[in-house]
C-alpha cells in the first residue's frame, strides 16, 4: 500500500513537472517528436532519461540540446547546446554570451577574433599575445583618472614598454618604447636588450632630445640638421633663414645655406660656410672661407674658381673673386672688382684697392690706406711713402716724450759753432706738387739742410728724404743765444 503510494506520489510530480515545463517555457515545436509528453509522463521513480529523450523533451521546449550516450545523471563527457541542435564542445552557444566574471586560464577557448595558441586572453589584468608566460600586468583597460568619460589605454610595470622586433631582422629590429623616471624614450635595441641607444627623448617639461638622453633646451640635436631645399627655419614674427642650397656639395665639414650657395663646390673644397644665396657659387675647390651676404665672393662664372681663408661679409663683396687667397672684405660691395689679388683688407660700403689683382693693399673707409706688405700707413693718403704718411693736420698732447730720466749722455751744444752753421741755412717758400694750386708753405730743402745738420735729415727706401723740424728748434735756439751775446757785447 505505502509503495502504491510512493508510485502515484512520483507520478503526481512528473506530471506537475511536465505541466511547469509546458507552461512556462516557450511553446513546443511543430514538429513530430520520438518521445513524446506522455512518455515522459509514464517515467517511473528511478528510470533514466536518455539524451535522445531530454532533446525531444526539454530541447523541444527552449532549444537546449544534449549530445551522449550517458543518461542525465551523468554529466562527465555530455555537451551541451543552446540554440544548437547538435553541439560539438562541451557547451556550445549560438549567439551571444554575456558574464559578470570569468575565471580559469581559457586555453580552449576558440571561435575568437585571435586564434593564435599558445595564449592567454585575458587573466587577472594580465593578456599576452603569442606567449602564455606573463611576468607582468601588461594591458590594463581602465577609466582615465578625472576622465570619467573617456578610457584609457595603460601599460604598467617597473619599466613599462612596447618592444616592436622585425621578424628576422635582430639585433638591427628591436625598436623600444620606454618609460622611466617621468620620461619618455625612442630607443633602438640590441639582440638580447642589454644595451640600448637613444633615439629620441621626451621629457615632462617639453624638451625633446634627438640622439640626446638628456636634453636641456626645448630641442637638442646631437648630429646634424638637413632642410631640404623647398623648406624655411623661421622664428616667431616670420623671420626665416632662406632655403638650403640645393648644389652645394655639404660634405668635407662644408656649410652652405641659401639657393646656388656653393653651388660649383667639388669634394675638393673643404670647411666652408657660406650664407646667403649665390654665395661663393663658383668657388671649385678652395677652403676655410667664411662668406655671408647675397652674391658675395659669387665669383660670377669665371671659371674655376679658388677662393681660400677669406672672410667676407655683405652683398656682393668680393663677388668677382677668381683665384684669391685670405682676403678680408667687409661692407656692402667691399672689394668688389677685385679678382686675382690676396691678403688684401677693405673695410667700408663701395670701397675698393688700387690694383685689382693688386695684394696687401688696406682701405677703411676710403680714409686709411696701406701697403701691408712694407707696412707704410697712410691718413687720407693713398699710397704712403712712410710708415704713417698723414696728409692733413695732426694734433696731440704729449707727443714728444723730453723727460731726463729718458735721456742719456746729454751735453751742452757750442752755440757759436752752432750759429756759424745755422747762418749757412736758407729759408724758402714752394708749393707741393700735388698741390700746386694750394697757398705756399715756408721751409728748408731737406738736401741742403743734410749738408749742414745731417743729424737731422733721413732717407727712406726709395731715396726720398725727409726733414725733422722738430730737431731743428734747439739748433735755432742756441744760434739766437750766440748772436744775442754778440749783440750784448757790442752794446758794451
């Protein structure tokens, strides 16, 4: 009796199990089934449900499949599908899957965007591509701090990088990017990353360093700069350099900037800079030249050109240059029609030499003249017969050092004898010859003097001699004493 009981206790919950699953799960499918509700229905305690039976049953109300040999009492081996009539893996979805968290190292996982193995996905804010050995948190999805909005991509670590290596180009394909100490490197790698060269840096207060680790300006170069020929460096307010030469040979510790700028240069030529266009042009294969100004030292095509060791500075100085050596021309035109002569200096706008292919010639500002070579100078003079050869009037203080303590050897002088010689002496009147126009002057002849006081006569080089009128006072003098004494005896 109990056991009847039992029976129809086990069939009443089948059947209300049966009623649940109908009613409150999605409609039965149209199809014909193999085992039906009252099959199910007829179950008794104890029995097993097979899985073609559940997928009749349970799949036929909501699309979950079982695929097995095992009865549901057994899950070990069985696969289970949702929306999949015949699963392949242990649980098999078709469409989405969503989950508040994920555990386990997901090796198995497939039907990805990547398909790459070994790897691991995602675990415990770990991911690594092609490796499932992960030293650190790599990848780390995050809201930006104070950026509620917006999400940021963070790499974290004691020396967070992004290593990028060229399949078979180590050790010259190891690029890294490297954070440290608030900084941020460029570098380029060795094999093994023991050692790594500096490309480029960046640091929290906005220097950039190129080739530099350390940069201390807002940009530091350790190497050189090349702008192209179509490309300007300006600095603010539009103030720009002018293009780079675009036929100047750069190379032998060579600097030309401007268009044409050592255009005609050869490997030959050698540490020169030049700026400003059609600067030193023509010039082949002469060296150390420095030259700024549009057209200077341009050579204007005559031929081939060697300039060496000049400074030249200003438009069209020197712009006819040939073959010249150290010369110094400053000032707009400075030297312009000067062509074969060296160590020539001209200083001053428009001023020019005597000689084009003249050397050692000095002009500054058309007042000073010189002949370096014989180291003559002259003052509104241009071509000095004397060291200093001044044609107008000078004035000084102190321009003839008289003190004892300089002296030695001083002596009386005879002044009688004195007057015999100086009684001899004949005044005269003349003109210069450059100046024959000009007021007479009064003088001796130098000659005539010589004869008399050759003491105080010179002869220069080319035979001109000269008088020193200084010298002449105190012979004067002592020759006035001598006829006053005369004179004071006479009266006695």
């Amino acid at each position: 009796m109990k056991k009847n009981k039992s029976k129809a206790i086990h069939k009443l919950l089948y059947t209300s199990l049966s009623l649940i699953l109908i009613f409150t799960l999605s409609p039965l499918k149209s199809e014909a089934t193999i085992f039906s509700v009252n099959d199910f229905l007829t179950k008794n305690e104890g029995d097993s449900l097979s899985a073609t039976e559940f997928n009749e049953v349970i799949g036929t109300l909501k699309g979950i499949t079982r695929d097995d040999n095992n009865t549901i009492g057994d899950f070990s081996d069985d696969k289970w599908g949702f929306g999949v009539a015949s699963p392949s893996s242990r649980i098999d979805f078709a469409g989405d899957v969503t989950a508040t968290n994920y555990y386990g190292s997901g090796e198995n996982l497939s039907g990805l965007p990547w398909t790459k193995t070994p790897t691991h996905i995602y675990t415990l804010n770990r991911a690594g591509v092609g490796s499932s050995t992960l030293a650190q948190d790599l990848v780390h999805l995050n809201t930006a701090s104070g950026y509620p909005d917006a999400t940021a991509l963070r790499i974290e670590g004691d020396y967070p990088a992004i290593r990028i290596q060229e399949k078979d180009q180590a050790p010259n394909g190891n690029w890294e990017l490297t954070a440290f100490n608030q900084d941020l490197y460029i570098t380029k790698a060795n094999n093994d990353y023991s050692s790594l060269d500096v490309i480029m840096t960046f640091l929290p207060n906005g220097n950039v360093g190129i080739g530099n680790a350390s940069p201390d300006q807002k940009l530091k170069v350790n190497g050189n700069i090349y702008v192209s020929s179509s490309s300007d460096i300006c600095i603010d307010g539009g103030n720009c350099l002018s293009s780079v030469s675009n036929g100047g040979n750069s190379e032998n510790g060579n600097i030309y900037w401007g268009n044409n700028s050592g255009a005609d240069s050869t490997n030959e030529a050698e540490n020169n800079t030049a700026i400003g266009n059609s600067s030193l042009e023509n010039n082949q294969s002469g060296d150390e030249n420095v030259v700024i100004g549009y057209m200077a030292a341009n050579g204007k095509d005559n031929g081939s050109e060697i300039i060496d060791r000049a400074v030249i500075l200003g438009a069209y100085a020197g712009d006819d240059l040939k073959t010249s050596h150290e010369n110094i021309l400053i000032g707009h035109s400075a030297g312009s029609l000067i062509q074969n002569g060296s160590r020539n200096i001209v200083i001053g706008a428009n001023q020019e030499v005597a000689q084009k292919n003249g050397n050692d010639q000095l002009n500054i500002a058309g007042i000073i003249h010189g002949d370096l070579s014989s180291g003559r100078i002259g003052i509104n003079e241009d071509s000095p017969s004397y060291t200093l050869d001044v044609d107008g009037t000078i004035r000084g203080d102190n321009v003839s050092p008289s003190d004892a303590s300089l002296k030695t050897n001083i002596q009386n002088l005879d002044s009688p004898k004195i007057l015999e010689k100086v009684l001899k002496l004949e005044g005269k009147k003349y003109n210069w010859k450059k100046t024959p126009e000009a007021n007479p002057e009064y003088g001796f002849i130098a000659q005539e003097v010589e004869v008399i006081f050759p003491e105080v006569v010179s002869t220069d080089d080319e035979g001109i001699k000269s008088l020193n009128y200084q010298k002449m006072i105190p012979l004067l003098l002592e020759a006035i004493k001598a006829q006053q004494a005369e004179i004071e005896l006479l009266k006695s």
